[in-house]
C-alpha cells in the first residue's frame, strides 16, 4: 500500500508550538562543518567527581545518575580515523541529586582499546576505518575492532557500554572502571562450528537492546555472517540471567541498527543496505564503504513471534531505518511502528561532501509504519516535515503505546543531517513542540520521570557553538522549558545513546 499524503489539516496540527529561532540567519554548511568538527575532537583528559557550577534550580525530585556513551577518541599516532562510528567508547557519569551536579568520565578499556594504547598506532580495522599502508595491511585482517561506543545499559545491578557487532563491556557504575566484558555466564559464548567460533568466540550482543520497565526483562539481537547469515535473539530476566539464545536463519547480511518488542512480535526492519562482505573481509574495502542501499527495493519486516514460531517477512516500503521510536499492536491485529526513516542511507564517511552539497531529502523523518501481518498490507504516514533523529520515550512495559516522542531535530529547509533542535511530539492530538538551540548542538533527550506519576524532566547534553563548551540542560517535559544548566569541565564530543540510573537503584559509592 503506498504512503497516504499528510493533510494540509495534519500538517498545521503538527506546526511547531514553542521557540524555533525564527528570523535567526540561516546556517551555512561551513558553519555547520566547523561546528561538528569542534564537537568532535578527542578528549585528552578522565576526571572524577567533578562538581558543577548550576543555573537555575534543579528539580527536587531528581536524584539519580545520567551515563551517556559516544566516541571520545578519533585518531591514533597522528592518523584520524576515518569514519566517526569508530571513535573509541567515552562514557559520561553526571551524578545530579540535591548536593548538585558532579561529573566524571573514562574511557573503555576494551582489549583494543589498550592494545592502542600501549602501540600508540591503529592496530585494528573499524567499520568505517582501515589500517594505514593499503591493501597489504588490511587483506584478511577480519579482526574487528570493538569500539563499545554506542550505548550504555542499566540492568540487573551491571552498567554495560555497547557496540554494533561485539560483546558488551561490564563498567563499574560508581568509578567507571572496565570490569571485562560480559558473556552472561558463557550464554554469548559462540556455539557455531569453525570457521565462525574461529572469527569470534564470542556473539554480536547490538548497541539497542529494549528494556520491559514493568517484567524486568532485556531483550537484544546479534547479527552474524556466514555461508548462512544468522539473527540470535537473546532475553535477560531481572536477575540477569540470559536463556538459552535463539537462532533464525536471515535472507540476507543487512544492516540493522535497532528493533521493535511488542506483545506479540520482535520486528527487524531489513532494508536493502547490504554489505559486500567478503570484499570488506579482504580489505578491499572498509564496512561501510561496502554498504550499498537499493532505494528502488523496499524494505521488509522479519517480525518473529515473541512467545515462538515461525518468522514472516513483510515488504514495507523503501529507505533505511537506524531507530525505531516504539512499536505496539493495535487491537485490531496490526502492528505499529514510529520510525526514524531515511531515504537514502547518510554519507558520514564523507562530511566534506555531505555538508557542501547535501542530497535533497537527506533528513531522517519521523513516519508511522502501520502492518497487518496476516494480509501483508502495509501503510505509512509522516507525523512531521521537520528532521528527527535519536529518538527516546518514557519506560514502561514493552508493547504498550507511548504518547510522546522526543527526539533532536532539524527546520524541514536544512539538508545536510546538523540537529540543533530538542522536540516533543505528542502522538494523540499530532501536536510538535520544538526548542530550537542553534546554532548548538544537542544530544538525546533521556527521559526522568517524575514523582507519582507527574510530569517529568528531559536531559540533555549540549554542545555550544564556537565556545569550546559542553552543558547539561535540565528542562521540563511538558513544555520544554529550561530549568536548570550545568557547564561540564571539558568539551564532551556528540555522543549516541544514554541512560537514567534512580538513586534507590544505583546506591552509593
């Protein structure tokens, strides 16, 4: 079924209903290049329990610690790392509570990550980064290296720092300390025959795993390449103990940042952005460079029954798709999706280009992907014109609908993929509220709930243009509003994805 156009009617419920830097002077892709690329150098110093000058006044009942993980390395010995993804796991603890704010932060020490260290020189391959001295130095180099920069984790008493394709790395959740990485008690240990056990001994375990707030349990996947592609899918109960993982053949080796959990169905969305893999194994390419997307194919769901049975694939639509906002059922049967959809997949790997002659419709947009599984019908409408990314909602039990979405954002007229904006849809009356910051930069709003119920905070980190400056900013999630700032000690670069730890969880050091 093809996407029904947005209404005239739709579009102006959806108009945004707070500040958006109207009449500033429009961003230039220099000014937006410049800004990145000071948000993105690497941090040269760890601090611990740093306390923070505030404005404002921060909520009473906020009394917790935010992690929030991204790269904080870009090069080695001289040589900058080639794709942004591969920018070695810097993790941020701010520890906000009635004494104030403090701040502390450390690197990963994943085995690469020390391996570095100690040789002071790229050692291994990333996804987006070859080793120097071409060919010869990368032809059958299959050793990835795992950055553990992608997410961060509460669950079951351990901090986990994520990545893509490896296993998660166990952090010490008061002093930030790498404890090793973590298998589950030998549940990731991989029990596929050579040659797969040769390339890794261990199973992907990816950066998006979906918490039930309500049964404590963790769900995730792990994709894996071989003369048969494979999804593993994995369960965490609230005691951390994983069941035996579940295996699915897959059609293809396709890219798959994140996925849905519902009442009924565990939903991947397979868009046709498939790796040259054995070109990228031989070092004739990197990763990336081997990801070509067929925007003219479109999509497909895998949707796998959560209580077990047989898989159904699904066409959807063309495009790619990093982060899927929520999913439910509908009483009716149908399966909703909020996703972030792309529609072609973004040049990272090539800023100078991207930001001096963007694609038309290089912008994420925040779509409802509506699917019947029985009859394979499929339908799509946008909630908004104006660009998303990274997009967060309050926990909650898996599969129940969640009524606001907050995301980063971007003007529908921009282009090339600079987020300056924090925004909040409301998915029952179509309402957007935005807080335009730019020329600044923010980070994923994580949602803190309040007491009893009541509204909540957003936490941000945020980036502040030509200042060599990075902010915490406290705001209100009615409305959006600033209630409290907090200046960090040193610039922290763009980072992923986060989490909010509770006090009455985490205990103190």
């Amino acid at each position: 079924m093809k996407a029904e156009p947005t209404t005239a009617a739709a579009i102006a419920a959806m108009r945004p209903t707070a500040g958006t830097a109207a009449g500033r002077k429009p961003l230039s892709g220099a000014d937006m290049r410049r800004t990145l690329d000071e948000a993105s150098r690497t941090v040269r110093q760890e601090l611990t329990d740093v306390p923070l000058a505030v404005q404002g006044e921060l909520p009473a009942g906020l009394d917790g610690v935010l992690f929030r993980n991204g790269p904080g390395r870009f090069e080695r010995g001289g040589q900058r790392y080639a794709h942004p993804f591969d920018g070695d796991g810097h993790i941020v603890r701010l520890d906000i509570g009635p004494k104030g704010v403090r701040y502390s932060n450390r690197f990963v020490r994943t085995a690469e990550f020390v391996a570095e260290e100690a040789a002071g020189r790229m050692c291994f391959r990333g996804f987006g980064s070859n080793l120097p001295g071409g060919l010869l130095a990368n032809l059958l180099r299959m050793r990835f290296k795992n950055a553990a920069n992608t997410s961060v984790v509460w669950h079951a008493g351990r901090l986990l720092a994520l990545w893509e394709g490896g296993a998660p790395h166990r952090l010490d959740p008061h002093t930030l300390d790498t404890l090793g990485t973590e298998d589950f008690d030998g549940g990731l240990r991989n029990p596929l025959p050579p040659p797969a056990r040769w390339l890794s001994g261990s199973l992907p375990f990816a950066a998006h795993p979906r918490l039930d707030a309500v049964t404590g349990e963790l769900f995730s996947f792990g994709l894996m390449f071989g003369v048969r592609n494979r999804l593993f899918l994995y369960r965490v109960d609230r005691d951390g103990q994983m069941a035996p993982p579940r295996m699915y053949p897959l059609p293809r080796f396709s890219f798959v940042h994140d996925f849905a959990v519902t009442r009924r169905w565990l939903c991947f969305l397979l868009p046709h952005a498939d790796f040259d893999v054995p070109r990228a194994l031989l070092g004739l390419s990197t990763p990336v460079g081997s990801l070509r997307l067929a925007t003219e194919r479109p999509m497909q769901a895998l949707l796998i029954p959560r209580a077990g049975g047989a898989p159904r694939l699904l066409d959807c639509g063309p495009g790619f798709v990093f982060h899927i906002a929520q999913g439910f059922d509908r009483d009716d049967g149908a399966l909703v999706l909020d996703v972030l959809r792309y529609v072609d997949y973004p040049a990272f790997d090539d800023l100078d280009t991207l930001f001096a002659d963007p694609p038309p419709d290089s912008l994420p947009h925040l779509e409802r992907l509506v699917l019947e599984p029985d009859t394979g019908r499929f339908e799509v409408r946008s909630w908004t014109e104006r660009g998303a990314e990274l997009p967060t909602t309050e926990s909650g039990a898996l599969g129940e609908p969640r009524r606001f979405i907050y995301s980063i954002g971007a003007p529908r007229e921009r282009r090339a993929p600079f987020f300056t904006a924090i925004q909040r849809l409301d998915t029952e009356t179509g309402e957007l509220r935005v807080l335009d910051l730019a020329p600044d930069l923010p980070g994923e709003p994580i949602p803190v709930a309040g007491a009893d119920g009541g509204a909540g905070w957003l936490l941000s980190l945020v980036h502040r243009a030509g200042q060599s400056r990075t902010d915490l900013l406290v705001l209100r999630t009615s409305d959006l509003s600033i209630v409290a700032t907090a200046s960090l000690p040193q610039v922290v670069p763009l980072g992923f994805h986060g989490c909010w730890v509770p006090r009455a969880e985490i205990g103190s050091a």
